[in-house]
C-alpha cells in the first residue's frame, strides 16, 4: 500500500513536469494509436478535441486587440524611434510579408496536404466568396469598430488596434491610465492563453484519434512533407533572401553574415525563443557583425516583438496545407488577406505563449479555413517551431547590420574579419 502512495506522486510529476511540446507530442501519438485500433468508433473522443478549438477562438479577439495596442505603445518616445524606428518597421513588415509568400508559394508547388479529402465539421468552414481585392482594401477600416469587435472581423481589428495604440503613443501623459489598463488587460489574456494551451495535449488527442479513425495511418506522411517544406522554405528565405539584401542593398559579403549567425542560430534552434535568444544576438551582432551598440540595442528588441518571418512562413505553408487537406480553393484575394493578416498581426503576438498557433488561428478564421485543421499540425508544432525562431533571429541580424550600414553605424572592419580571428582573439584576452 505505502509503495503504491510513494509511486503515485512519482507519476504526477512526471507529467506535470515534462515540457508543454513534450505533452502535445504524446498526445498527438497516442491519439494516433488509438484511432487506428478503434477506427470509425473514434469519433466520440472528438468532443474533447472540439472543447480545446472552441477555447482557441474565444482567445482570437481579445488577445489580437490587446497586444496590439500594448505592442505599439511600447514604443513610447515616436521621435526616439525616428528614422531608425521607421527602417526597422518597413524592413521587419516587408520581410514578413515575403516570407509568407515564399510559404504560400511552396505549399502550393510540393502540396502537401493534396489527396487527403477530410471534410470540415461544420459549414462556417466553406471557403467565403471571395470580394474583389480592392474591396478588401476598403473594407480595412470598420464603420463601427465594436461591431468589427464582435462580428470577429480580425482585419478590421487590427486596423483600428494599431490607429488607437498610435494615438494613445501620441497623448503621452495623459495615455497613461488607458495604456496601464491595456497592458494589464494584455496580461491576463496571456495567462489564459497559457491555461487554454495546457489543454493542447488533451485537444490534440481527441481529434488526432478521430483523423486518424477516419483517414488511417496514411494522415503522417502529409506531415512530414509539412515539416520537409517548412525547413526548405526556411533555408531559402535565410540563405538566398536575406543574403540577398546584405549583397545588394547593404553591398556586404553575404557569407559574413551567414557565418556570423551560428551562434545565435544554434541557440534560436535549442530554445525556441526569440526573446530567449536576444542577450546571444546582440552579442553576435556587436563582436562578430560590427553594428554600434546603439543600433543593435534598439533594433535588436524591436525585432524580438515584431519580426515574425519564421511564424509568417510557417503559416503560409500551414494554411495552404490546411486547405489542400480539406479540398478548399483559395483565390487571389484569399491570399492577399492572408499575407495582410499575418504581417499585421506579427507586430502583438510575438511574445505569446503558443504564438504560432494562435496566430495560424487568426489566418484560418480569417478566409474561412477549417480550424480544426489546428490539431493535424499542433503535434510537430516543437519541430516547426525550432525554424521559425531560427529564421526569426536570423531577420533580426539581418535587419540590424542593413540598418547599421545605412546609419554608418557598422564597422566594415570588424564585419569582414574572419570569425574565427574574432574568437580567437577573444579567447586570447
């Protein structure tokens, strides 16, 4: 009896300690096995998958609209921020938007989630007739932004996000209280993302074994094409892309830049985090790239909260294997929401708890794409995670030696010496 009591603590532990990815993995296979041995019959446990994409969309609205506001008020001093501040934004939002494009375009060509045939839950999942593009435009700013709030119009939200936090930045003084009153706002919408991602493990198994009851073992190699396009489209963004603009706008050696990343790549692969990453960043940025120390520690955290090229590619593979899966067309106009969506979004949610996640949420909801299609890429969500930081940091570097360069606020010398001089060098003194 009292080895039955000392084991039980044991195995609650364990649990609860192993990490969240570690969890939704489990998960994710367990629901596998058990829908392939229960086959059709899996369909009960659907309900608890259902609970955690109901928990999913009840966060969308409000966790959009705060940290949106809270993400552009934390830019407090706008003539501080100035040019550097403006270059940092353009370059970091256009970046975004490339990279969901290369996503979007890759997922079109190796089309991973082609010959599934799965069939959405519920009809809200149909793709929408498509608006003409410049209606798309016109339709940006809400006529009344709490009924944008409430009908879930999320591009609209964004919008009239981003123009309050502006304004608040602009009232200084007397934006305090409000900002204040947002930010805590903010903070109690992360922790509930947190409580609702702890349901993951939980969700995932429930919908994993009613996929995989319905469509077999066969639903695994889709995934693995996920993950093969994901990290392509990776390499190409980091190598070709970003080496690009250091060749032809910043007139640099490209293979400086890519040499000087290893450091802080390695640690955005491990650790997953951009935020986690930063302290390696700047380090790399100033010892082995040369960018003053007042550019790197500006540019540098702003990237960490805005810059999501990695998320951004992610989701653009992610949704068009979602829609391949589920035999939905996407139109032009489909494809322009999702880039608008995802790069505007990319400025609030970077710091959040299961950022990737919530944020394909956003996208899916926004052209109408089934979000339960969340649960089929949650399980290898760890393994994707670890490219779009990778990338993330990689854009931040990027962006900070092209800033520095225009600002002659790079030293070439320090740049163009060989990194393994640098460290040895280093490890001398």
């Amino acid at each position: 009896m009292s080895t039955n009591e000392s084991q039980s603590p044991t195995k609650g532990n364990f649990w609860s300690k192993l990490e969240l990815w570690k969890k939704v993995l489990v998960g994710m296979i367990l629901g596998v096995i058990v829908g392939v041995v229960m086959g059709p019959e899996a369909v009960m446990l659907k309900p608890i998958g259902t609970l955690f994409i109901n928990a999913i969309k009840m966060l969308i609205v409000p966790l959009v609209f705060f940290s949106l506001i809270v993400g552009v008020t934390s830019m407090e001093d706008t003539r501080k921020m100035g040019r550097i501040g403006l270059k940092a934004v353009v370059l970091y939002l256009s970046t975004t938007a490339i990279a969901i494009s290369i996503g979007l375009g890759f997922a079109a060509i190796f089309g991973p989630g082609e010959g599934l045939n799965m069939i959405a839950s519920d009809t809200t999942t149909v793709a929408k007739e498509a608006p003409p593009l410049i209606q798309t435009f016109l339709n940006l700013i809400p006529k009344n932004p709490v009924g944008a709030l409430a009908a879930g119009n999320i591009l609209q939200i964004i919008v009239f996000a981003l123009g309050l936090g502006i304004s608040l930045t602009l009232i200084g003084e007397k934006a305090k209280p409000a900002v204040a009153m947002f930010e805590s706002l903010a903070e109690a919408m992360y922790k509930l993302t947190e409580l609702v991602m702890k349901m993951a493990p939980y969700g995932v198994f429930g919908l994993m074994a009613w996929v995989s009851g319905k469509f077999g073992i066969d639903i695994l190699l889709p995934l693995i094409k996920v993950i093969a396009v994901v990290y392509l489209g990776s390499l190409i963004h980091v190598c070709v892309f970003y080496s690009g603009l250091i060749a032809f706008i910043g007139r640099l050696n490209p293979i400086q830049y890519l040499k000087g990343l290893a450091n802080p790549a390695a640690v955005a692969f491990t650790t997953t985090s951009s935020s986690g990453t930063l302290p390696a960043t700047i380090k790399a940025a100033r010892e082995e790239m040369g960018v003053s120390k007042g550019v790197a520690s500006f540019v540098l955290p702003l990237g960490a909260t805005i810059n999501m090229d990695g998320t951004a590619l992610y989701q653009g593979v992610c949704a068009m294997f979602i829609a391949q899966a589920f035999g939905i067309d996407l139109s032009m106009s489909d494809f322009a929401l999702i880039v608008m969506t995802s790069t505007l979004a990319s400025i609030g949610t970077a710091g959040v708890p299961g950022a990737g996640l919530i944020m394909l949420s956003l996208v899916l909801t926004t052209v109408g794409l089934p979000i339960e299609g969340l649960a089929i890429v949650a399980g290898i969500d760890r393994i994707l995670d670890m490219a779009r930081t990778t990338v993330n940091v990689c854009g931040d570097m990027m962006v900070s030696i092209l800033i520095g360069k225009s600002e002659n606020e790079l030293d070439e010398s320090i740049y163009n010496t060989e990194k393994s001089d640098l460290a040895a060098e280093r490890e001398i003194a």
